[in-house]
C-alpha cells in the first residue's frame, strides 16, 4: 500500500525534473562556462560592469518601493476583513483573487492604456483642464503596474495570517487594561508578522526579476536587470552571460526563501 501511495508522486517527479531541476542545471552550467565549454566565472563577475550594476540597483529600489507600497495598502484592508469577520470563501475574497486569473500581460497592457500620453487619464484630465502629466516611461509608472500586478500577493498572506489570530487573546489583552495601540503592536503585528514576511517575500522576488512591466511601462527607455537578462537570451544570443547575470539573481531569490522559511516555518502565512 506504501509503495503505491509513492508510485502517485511519480508523475509530480517527473515533472519536477523536466521541467525544474533539469532548466536550473542548465543555468548553472550556461552561467559558469565560456562558449568553449570552459569553467569560468566571467559571466556571474559580469554583474559588477557599471551597466548592469546600475541595473541591479535601479532593480531593487524599484521593488523594495512596490514592496513596500503593497504592504501599506495591504494590511490595513486586510484588517478591516478580519474585522467584518469575512471568511475565505466570500465575495470580497474572491474579488482579490480574480485579478490573478487574468493574463499578466493584459493587466499590464490594462495600465498602458490608463498612463500613456493620450490615455484615459490624459484625456481625463485635458477635458477637466488639469494639467497632464506623461507617466510611461518613468519609475512611477513601473512601480504603478508592479503594485497592481503583485497587490494580491500581499493582501492574501496577511488576511490569512490575520484570520488565524485567536479573538480571545485580544480580548484577553484587553481584559487586562490594553488599549488598542497596545493591542496592536503587541498581539496583532507580532502574530501576524508571518504573514508578513510571505507577502514581503511574494511581491519582492517577482517584482525584482520582472522585464515585462517594465518594457510595457518604461517604454523601453529604463533598462532593470531583468530586462537586460531578457536581451542576452533573446536578442544577443548570449545564454552565458544570461544564466551568468541569473545566476546573481537566485542569491537574492534563495535569500528571500530562506528567510521566508526561519520566520513562517509552519506556513501560516503561505497556507490559504
């Protein structure tokens, strides 16, 4: 009967290794070879040349601000749910998930036509005779269309970190003379920094690796670091330095997981 119940993992193993293991072993063996089939370590050093530093860093300021910015947005409204008693299978629950049905890439191009020179929002603010401003191709934009994109990824961990706070530890605290700051940074934040830590973790990996936002958004004029890896793949050719320049990137996505793991071993904040 054991072995059985180990033969229906079989096809999920399978999978995991065509499609996972074998693409990762590739990475790494693009990342750390010449076109010669010589170990190298040019590629990985590569990140260090001024052009791709910048990138890196211009990469991860813009995701921190999104991450940052979700996590604003996210945890008072995921409060305000908690507080209303809205379980997880309601309508206002629902409606945060449906975004993530649709394609990322019609989200985007949703936001493109919201921000671009002679869009709803300019043509908005011409017929009000307010001044427009042109946001695509700007930072602003391509943080706009990453909290969008990622915003769910924040709200659901918290609500669900949220959700599992017993009420009768708050109005335990309560009973013993907490006021509501108290009950706040004492109780709340710390039972729910989880959920936290998952929603830090979901909106700031892809929002550091993603070159579609910013090539719908930045109009091709702000190159991140996941564009520039995008164009040595596609464009130049060159999966060396490619893998090499992704090679950099897993640092900060293993890092991430890792902390993610120490702070919600038991997955509270994940678990929905």
């Amino acid at each position: 009967m054991a072995k059985n119940r180990k033969l229906l993992a079989a096809p999920y193993l399978i999978w995991m290794i065509a499609f996972t293991v074998i693409p990762l072993l590739m990475i790494v063996y693009y990342g750390m070879t010449n076109r010669d089939g010589a170990f190298t370590w040019d590629n990985v050093m590569a990140m260090a040349r001024p052009e791709h530093l910048g990138a890196l860093l211009l990469s991860l300021k813009l995701s921190i601000s999104c991450t940052v910015v979700c996590l604003l947005l996210s945890y008072p409204l995921a409060m305000i749910l908690r507080g209303r008693g809205i379980n997880q299978s309601s309508f206002i629950v629902f409606l945060f998930i449906l975004p993530m049905w649709m394609n990322f890439l019609l989200r985007t191009y949703a936001w493109l036509n919201l921000l671009d020179d002679g869009g709803i929002l300019y043509t908005i603010c011409e017929n009000l005779g307010i001044p427009t401003i042109s946001l695509i191709g700007t930072n602003t934009a391509i943080i706009l269309g990453m909290v969008y994109n990622f915003l769910p990824f924040m709200v659901l961990p918290l609500y669900n970190a949220l959700m599992k706070i017993d009420q009768n530890v708050i109005n335990a605290a309560k009973d013993l003379g907490a006021n509501q700051v108290q009950v706040f940074f004492r109780i709340i934040l710390p039972l729910s920094f989880p959920g936290i830590v998952s929603g830090v973790t979901m909106v700031f990996v892809p929002s550091l690796t993603t070159f579609v936002v910013s090539d719908l958004l930045g109009a091709r004029k702000i190159m991140l670091i996941g564009n520039i890896i995008e164009q040595e793949f596609s464009t130049a050719d060159n999966w060396y330095l490619g893998s090499g320049l992704s090679l950099v990137l897993m640092i900060f996505i293993l890092v991430s997981m890792a902390v993610l793991n120490h702070y919600d071993k038991n997955g509270e904040g994940t678990s929905f």
